[in-house]
C-alpha cells in the first residue's frame, strides 16, 4: 500500500512536469507565430524595438509563477476524485492555462481587463495539448 501510494504521487508529479513542458512547447510556437504574423502587419514607420520590449514585457507578465496554481488544481482535484475523463483533463486544462492571462492581468493593473482573441486561443490550446498528455501519462489510472 505504502509503495503503491509513493509510486502514484511519482508518476502524478513527473506527469506533471512533462504536461507542462508539452504546453510550454505548444505556446511557445503557438505564440511565436502570431507574434511574427503580428510584426508582419506593421507598418513600416511603427517603432519594431518598442513593440519587441512590451511582446517580452507581457510574456514575462503571463508567465509568473501564479499561472501554475489553476494547473495544479485540476491535477489535485482529478486525483482526489479519481476521475478518468478524457475530457475533464483537456477541458480543464484549456481552462487553466487560459486563465493565466486573466491572472496576469489582475496582477498588473488591479482590475480584471480580458486579453485579446489571439491570445486565449494559444493559451487554450497549450492548455488542451497539457491536459491530454497528463491524462495518458496518469490521468487514465486516477
């Protein structure tokens, strides 16, 4: 029983870790290519330089050590529950990635201010790829 219980809080964690770096991975091309279709957009006379330094300043916003917890909740919650959902883990994935430009935001200025489309779309879709690659490394077992 002990071993069991120590083997499962193993596999939970390093799923875990490869689901993040899995959605890590997918925002990260994700965003680069619509922050490129972005910069393509702009007019020739836009300060480029400018641009670049608030694109790093708000990545760094977005990726605080804040957007973790909503993840680490639908990870806790799953295998309290026990639940094998497919979609549970992909649905609440999306959703916990997609909050962390929300939580971001609610950081920087002190009100809730919604991102824009583009960015809920890649956020959501990390979140989705993290979610069903925790679910078929641990979630299938809950």
């Amino acid at each position: 029983m002990f071993w069991r219980t120590v083997g499962r809080i193993i596999v939970v964690a390093l799923a875990f870790f490869i689901a993040a770096a899995a959605a890590a991975v997918v925002l990260l091309t994700l965003g680069l290519e619509r922050i490129t279709g972005a910069l393509h957009r702009m007019a020739p006379s836009d300060d480029v330089v400018a641009t670049m330094f608030d694109l790093v300043n708000q990545g760094l916003a977005l990726t605080a050590g804040l957007s973790i917890l909503p993840a680490l909740l639908v990870v806790v919650i799953g295998e309290i529950a026990r639940i094998r959902s497919v979609v549970y883990y992909v649905a609440g994935g999306g959703a916990a990635l997609a909050s962390a430009p929300l939580l971001a935001r609610v950081e920087e200025t002190g009100a809730l201010a919604l991102p824009e489309q583009a960015v809920w779309q890649v956020f959501a879709t990390a979140g989705f790829a993290g979610g069903f690659l925790y679910w078929l490394i641990a979630g299938r077992n809950a």
